[in-house]
C-alpha cells in the first residue's frame, strides 16, 4: 500500500501514520521528521532547513525532493509507505509522480485529514512529544494517563515542545497550508486517488475512517499478534484495498441509515469518505474547513 496523508498542521497525519505502521506494517515517512533529525544532527541540510522551519515556512523543494528520492531508495519501501507530510505544493506532488512512475510504484491513495481551524490551533498548542520514546501527546485533549511511564526508560514521559509550535509560527504554517498544499486536493481529486476523512473525534474513530478510507479492515495493533502473520495479512489488506482505491469504491461499508441514533455523525463520515465534506447546499464554510476568527 503506497499512501500519501495530506492535511494541515496539527490534522492528526502523524499519529495516524504510526498507527497505520502497527497495523499494515509498512514505514512512514515524514518528511517534518526528516527534516527535524538533519536539524538536530547539525547536517549541512538540517542547516539550510533549520531558518524556513522555525519561520513555518516551507524548507527548499530541492532540498527535500533529495532526501525523499534516498528515502524511497530504501529496501524497506518495497511493501509500500506512507507519506505524510510529503508532497507539500504541487511542484512536489508533480516530482513525486515522476518519481513513482519511474520506480514503477504508483500512489494508491491519498488520503486528506479534515479538521476544523480552531481546533487546528488547539490541537497544535496543546502538543508534546516524549523525547526519548516520540510519542505524541496533547495535554489539552490526551495527556499522558496517571502515573504513565515512558517504554524506552521505564521514567515519566520527557515532555517537549516543538520549536515552531508556537503562536506566531502556527499561523504562518496554516496559511502556507492553505496557499501551497490545499491545491493538491485537487490535483490527486483529478487523478481518482483522493478520499476524504473527518479527521475529528476521538482518534481511534478517525483510525477506523482513514481505514475505511482505504478499505483496509482494522487488525490488532502489530505487537499483539505474530508479526509474519500481521505481514501476510497487511499484505492482502493492502492489495484488496489498493484495487478498492483504483476503482473509487472506499470500503466494505453499509451506507449509514438515517434513522440510526448515530445517523447525523455517520452521514457526515460517509460523505466526506466520499470526497464531499460539505452537506449540498450548505454555505461554504472558511478555507481550512471551519472559519477563520
Ligand atoms: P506540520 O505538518 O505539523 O507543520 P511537519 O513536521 O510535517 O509539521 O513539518 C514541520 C516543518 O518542516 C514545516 O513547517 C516545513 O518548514 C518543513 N517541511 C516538512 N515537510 C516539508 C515539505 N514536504 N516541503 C517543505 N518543507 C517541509
């Protein structure tokens, strides 16, 4: 499966990712990451990179389109990926093609995480990560429980703050959002590969979307079960969800009645599954799906 998660800063495209890499068993690749260990190394790139990144503006195209051709030159790529992060303006996305094209690896999905823009900034401002594990944490919405402690050193997590997470920066990142990526909505809508999710609520039910999404059936997280049998079955999955993809069907899912209790919240989840985020008829709402205040 050779996926791309497009959505805007703080639209949940990291922690999905990890938690697509338990259960289809394939890396991702985040570009932020990337570029943040060149930065924390001190490379020649994590320099060039270092001022555009706490600028929140974004890091050269060459510069990055080199560091995802090494990437993708990786033995561990072949069973598939998830991009996140990457492409990020439509020069990217158009190097990406011919790049895969190249490779003989095509895209099967492109999947786009939809949050409304006040909770953009909440979700980015209540950020932290653990420094020594990566895990992803907001102290706002899902903080780390009682007593939690970190599976690499066995102490409390090291919560850390990510340099460009603050006031300032957040706004300039969104506002690159919407100018240089939003246009790739349309660009992979034209190319059959876009699928659209809510990617609000709890994040378990958005785990169940994007896998709908991508018509791949929910299995235990990686470390439960044999890892050879999770690969057999990531596999399939990947396959079965794959052909789904290229003929636009989304998953092996009932339509949502509309008299169910839950009919409001699941209607909304089929239609953006669909690629169409709004109600028809309903006024346009701001760019970054809600309004801007
Ligand atoms: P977020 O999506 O939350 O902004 P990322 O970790 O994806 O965070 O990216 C952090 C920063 O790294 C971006 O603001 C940008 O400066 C740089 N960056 C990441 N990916 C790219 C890319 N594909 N092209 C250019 N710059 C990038």
């Amino acid at each position: 499966m050779r996926i791309v998660l497009l959505g805007a800063p703080g639209s949940g495209k990291g922690t999905q990712a990890q938690r697509l890499v338990e259960r289809a068993g394939i890396p991702q690749i985040s570009t932020g990451d990337l570029l943040r260990a060149a930065v924390a190394r001190g490379s020649e790139l994590g320099r060039q990179a270092r001022e555009a990144m706490e600028g929140g503006r974004l890091v050269d195209d060459s510069l990055v389109l080199g560091m995802i051709r090494e990437r993708l030159g990786e033995p561990d790529t072949r069973r598939g990926f998830i991009l996140d992060g990457f492409p990020r303006n439509l020069a990217q996305a158009h190097a990406l093609e011919r790049l895969l094209e190249a490779l003989q690896q095509p895209l099967d999905a492109v999947v786009q995480l939809e949050v409304d823009y006040r909770e953009l900034v909440r979700r980015i401002s209540g950020r932290r990560t653990c420094a020594d594990c990566g895990r992803v944490f907001n102290m706002l919405t899902s903080p780390p429980a009682a007593g939690e402690l970190c599976p690499k050193t066995a102490a409390p997590h090291r919560l850390t703050q990510r340099p460009d997470d603050n006031e300032a920066t957040v706004t300039e990142r969104l506002r690159v959002y919407d100018e240089k990526t939003r246009p790739l909505i349309d660009f992979y809508r034209a190319r059959g590969l876009l699928r659209v999710i809510d990617a609000e609520g709890h994040v378990d039910e958005v785990t169940r979307r994007l896998a709908r999404a991508l018509g791949a059936p929910l299995r235990a997280p990686r470390r439960t079960r044999g890892a050879g049998t999770v690969k057999a079955a990531a596999s399939k999955r990947a396959s079965a969800g794959a052909a789904r993809a290229r003929s636009g069907r989304t998953a092996r899912r009932k339509r949502p009645s509309l008299r169910s209790s839950r009919s409001k919240a699941a209607a909304k989840t089929a239609r953006v599954a669909r690629g169409k985020s709004r109600r028809p008829g309903s006024s346009g709402r701001g760019r970054l799906k809600g309004k801007r205040r």
